[in-house]
C-alpha cells in the first residue's frame, strides 16, 4: 500500500527538522574525487573513505594520473577499503574512458557516468547532486533502502525499484536532501541490527520491520 501524500509531507518535515545541515559525508573538492571516494564507499565505511583518499589524490590529482597508475600501486593505497582488486580496475579504467571520450574531465550526465566502470545509479546520482547540482535521482545506499522499508515508503526488493517507489513520492527538489538525511539518520539512530527507536524522532511513522540486508 502506498503512503499517503500527509504522511510522506510529514516525514520529509520530520527529517529536514532533525538534520537540517545534512550533507555529503566523503570528502571531495572535485567531481573525480568523489566519484573515486564514491566508487571506494561500496562496502565500506565513508569514515574509512576519508582516510584513504587524502594519500590517494595526492598521489593521483587528475585522471590522467589515475589512468596512467599501476594497478598494484592503486591497491595498496586504497587496500583497507576493501575489494580493492576490483575497485583498482574500476578507477584505472573509469578515468581512461574519462581521459579518451570526454576530455579529462568527469561527464555530468547520467547516460555518461553509468558508461564508467564501476558506476551504477548510486554513484552517478552522487556525483550529479553533490558536484553538479543536477537532481537526477535518489541515492539509495544500504541506510535509505532499510529506512525507506521500515517507513513503508517502498517494497522494493532493489536499489533501482526503491529509487523508482521513493522518486514517485517525494517531491523532486528534495532528492538530494533527502537522501542524505535518511543517511545521517541510518547511521545515528536506525541501524541495522540495533536501531535507538526510543530517540527516533520516525518512531511513529516506523512498521518496525527487519529490514537488515545490506545492498
């Protein structure tokens, strides 16, 4: 059953109250950046993240860099972020594909990002709301796909068909934040395994689901 317009009204009310200033939690000062530390956050932490990117951009400040890397070297700097095999190869050949068809510099559409390696809608709706200012979709991490669940916001069994329920009804001006907020609130008071719902401020809009599968 599909929440009503009152009650998806209330909770945006409710999230942009609780967490007014929420924002991206990876640390960027570029679109390539934070498509590589968006691409690095798949299975891992953002706190992580930004413990392996300082060394890495330096290391590698353009795309250019990126592409001429050796994969070996990649991997041992970014090594503790996990699948760092795979996530090596996704960058390298992002940011060739980034140097050889859109001269260097990281596409700000949806049908380009999504032809990078390693970027499926999650990422590129990240790079398009944070560096582009594009609304282009709802991120859906592991927070907003649990959270959206246990609001009933969505029945959706992937990121993509969560993205497509939430993106029906919430207003497209607050994509961008609303992910963010749903993230902060994943990560402050809605775990997983251990959600605080006696500090909730969602607690009576919550189905008290257990919705615990991680994407």
């Amino acid at each position: 059953m599909q929440p009503s317009k009152n009650q998806v009204a209330k909770i945006l009310k409710i999230i942009k109250r609780t967490y007014p200033d929420a924002k991206c939690a990876l640390g960027h000062s570029s679109p390539l950046q934070l498509l590589v530390a968006t691409i690095l956050s798949a299975q891992c932490t953002d706190v992580r993240v930004n413990m392996v990117t300082p060394a890495l951009f330096r290391r590698y400040p353009s795309a250019k860099e990126f592409s001429r890397a050796s994969l070996a070297n990649i991997q041992k700097l970014i090594h503790s972020t996990g699948f760092y095999r795979n996530k090596a190869k996704n960058i390298k050949e992002a940011c060739r594909r980034i140097m050889y068809y859109f001269n260097g510099e990281v596409p700000n559409s949806m049908e380009d990002l999504l032809s990078l390696p390693g970027v499926a809608r999650k990422t590129a709706n990240v790079v398009l709301g944070n560096s582009y200012g594009l609304i282009s979709g709802i991120v859906v991490d592991t927070h907003v796909f649990r959270i959206a669940h246990r609001l009933g916001l969505t029945t959706g069994k992937n990121p993509e068909k969560v993205e497509q329920d939430l993106m029906r009804i919430i207003p497209k001006k607050e994509w961008i934040n609303v992910s963010h907020r749903l993230i902060n609130h994943g990560r402050k008071v809605c775990s997983a395994r251990k959600p605080c719902c006696s500090i909730c401020t969602l607690e009576r809009h919550c189905l008290k689901i257990g919705v615990t599968n991680l994407l």
